[in-house]
C-alpha cells in the first residue's frame, strides 16, 4: 500500500512551483504526483475489469455452467464512478483536510464501496433465486407464478439486509459506536415483531405456501364452504376466483391451518350415484339392470365402470348404486359424462318397459 502513495511518486518529480497573484510562489510538486497518481489508478482499474471480463467471457465458453455469466455481469455491474472515487480517496492520502471534511469524505468513499458491494452481491443473489425458486418442479415446462412472489420477498429482504449490515459497516469505520445501535435494533425488532405479529405470521405462511405447494396459482380448491380458482398468492393474503364470479380473499395464515381440498391434483374423478326403479318390475328385468349399465359405460368414452349393484330396498323403490371413474379431473366432463348416461339410461327403460320409481303410498282398505 506504501507505493499507492502520492509521497512516492513526488520524490522521482523534479521541484516545482508556481508564482500565484496574492499566493506567492506554490509547491505544486505535490498537487502534481496526486494527479499522477489518479490518472494512473483510474486506467489501472479500467484496463483490469476489461481484463478480467476478457478472460471471464474466454472461460464461460469452455464451461456448461452459467455461474460464470453471473460473475461477468457482477464485474460489469462496477460502476466506474465507484473506481474513480476509490482512486481519488488513494490519491489524496497525502493531504491533511480537516477534520469534518475528512470525515464527510470518508463517508462518501464507505457508502460508495457498500453500494456497490451489495449491487454486486444481489447479482448472485438474483442467481441463485433463479436457479433454486424460479424453475419447473413438477416438470410440466410451466415456471410456478407464485416463484415470483417468493422470489421478490427473497430479494427484497436480502437488499434490506446488506443494506443493514452495510450501514453499520460504514458507521463504525468512521469511529461511531455500533454496539447500543446494533442493541436498539434488537429491541426495537422484537417490539415491531409483536405489533405486526398479525403480518409477520401471513408473511412467513407465504413462504410456508411456496416451499411446501399445496396448490398453484390456476388449481381448483374448496375451503371449507367455499371454493374457487387460485387467482394469485401474494405476500399477505391469497385470491380466489369463485364459481359465483366474486374475489375471495384469504390470510395466508388461514390458509396454513384450514383443511384445503386440491381438485387441480386429481387425477381421475370416482363418482357414486344411485337410482331406484319400482317394486312393480318384473324379477327377471330386475336382474338385467346391472347388464344394461355396464354395455351404457361400454360406450362411453372417457368413463369407467367400477360397480352397479342392486343396494338397498327403499320405502318406494329397488335402490341400485353405481359407482363409475371418469378419466378427467375437468368438472365439466365429469357432467357431460353423467348427463349421458342418464339420458341412455331413461332410453334403455323406456325399450324394456322399466320404470323410474318416486315417492308412493299404497293404502289398502280392509271392509270390516
């Protein structure tokens, strides 16, 4: 550090010195080797981050990687006023300021540096944001949309934090006691933790939603009596669209302790449903209503039947249950699906004679 110094470069300097109007004759010899010395650091840092980016780009081409893009656009991120303030705080060492003008100057260069250390850090921040929450888990080639809200949280609190540690790095180099500032904090946090408990719970059930997805933004869910589209999951709360058109608005933190139900995830839709026929047909069409649901099923596309049985007798009625598959997790399918086989069920009836039963009472009288 002893040769970035602008003594050193003055005792190579020949005597030199100006004859001002009411100054008199100046030693500007010194004034000279800081300028020197400036220029000289000013191109020394400039032709080294054109060297290094040279060399970083001749590396990325040999790697698979893309860490190394990140730490090219880091290196490009230095801004050169940052290295031109740098290398004037080097080149003025000699001089003796004032105190607060030292000070004041000092503060400058430490602010400078910190915000150009944490632009540089939240380059790999960014990074590894990218690569660990915005990517495709389930591989369905579709980004999650609610990474971007995790990921905007991720960022905003890493900027506060290096901004944090950064200011009191700037504090206490310039001779300012940081251990009652850092200790106010504390107690400061703790006291903002418990008055905005409320929103601190819903934040960190934000995170809780995104690491652990119980749903995504577009999945069908009911909540409760409730039910609807994800429309967005924010820091706070979480949209539904319902069925009715209205916005649901929920607190994440809800959302972590509810029973929530995930149709988005269901594969195949089991449907179970009933009809009853009356007591008045015949035994052996009886009998041939389990063959004719199976040959209905038979040609519906998309549907499966899993069993029809003859259940229960009713007060009015031979019960039969049907139990069926429906290859869709769309709702609307599932609707269609079930239309047609009501409709080919009351076709079938109809041809074989076979009636629909409905609440009866047969009184029968006894003369006495």
């Amino acid at each position: 550090m002893q040769y970035l110094n602008a003594n050193v470069i003055s005792a190579w300097l020949p005597e030199m010195s100006i004859d001002l109007p009411f100054v008199g004759l100046l030693n500007i010899q010194e004034y000279v080797a800081m300028a020197i010395l400036f220029v000289s650091l000013v191109v020394l840092f400039r032709l080294l981050r054109g060297v290094v980016v040279v060399r970083l780009k001749a590396l990325s081409r040999r790697t698979s990687t893309d860490l190394d893009d990140t730490v090219i656009d880091a290196v490009h991120s230095i801004r050169m006023w940052v290295l031109i303030i740098l290398a004037l705080y080097i080149s003025i060492q000699a001089l003796s300021l004032p105190s607060w003008l030292d000070k004041t100057w000092s503060a400058v260069v430490f602010l400078s540096l910190v915000w150009q250390m944490i632009e540089v850090s939240l380059r790999f921040v960014d990074y590894f944001v990218h690569k660990m929450v915005e990517k495709d888990e389930d591989g369905d080639g579709v980004v999650d949309p609610n990474a971007a809200t995790a990921s905007d949280l991720i960022r905003l609190m890493s900027r506060i934090t290096l901004w944090a540690l950064g200011i009191i790095f700037v504090l206490s180099n310039l001779g300012i006691e940081v251990t009652s500032l850092i200790a106010g904090l504390g107690i400061g946090g703790i006291a903002i933790a418990f008055a905005l408990q409320g929103i601190l719970s819903d934040l960190f059930a934000s995170f809780s939603i995104y690491f652990d997805k119980p749903f995504r933004i577009g999945d069908y869910v009911v909540l409760g009596a409730d039910s609807g589209t994800v429309e967005k999951i924010g820091i706070k709360s979480t949209r539904i669209r319902t069925l009715q058109g209205e916005e649901l608005v929920v607190s994440n933190a809800e959302l972590t302790t509810a029973r929530v139900q995930n149709f988005k995830k269901m594969q195949e839709r089991r449907i179970s449903s009933q009809f009853g026929i009356t007591y008045e047909t015949p035994h052996e069409k009886v009998k041939e209503v389990g063959g004719v649901v199976e040959r209905i099923f038979e040609a519906i596309e998309g549907a499966k039947l899993d069993r029809v049985h003859l259940t229960s007798f009713g007060d009015s009625a031979l019960i039969f249950d049907v139990v069926y598959y429906v290859n869709s997790p769309d709702y609307a399918d599932f609707l269609d699906i079930q239309q047609r086989f009501n409709f080919e069920l009351m076709d079938k009836f109809a041809e074989m004679g076979v009636e629909f039963a409905y609440p009866t009472q047969t009184i029968y009288h006894k003369a006495v």
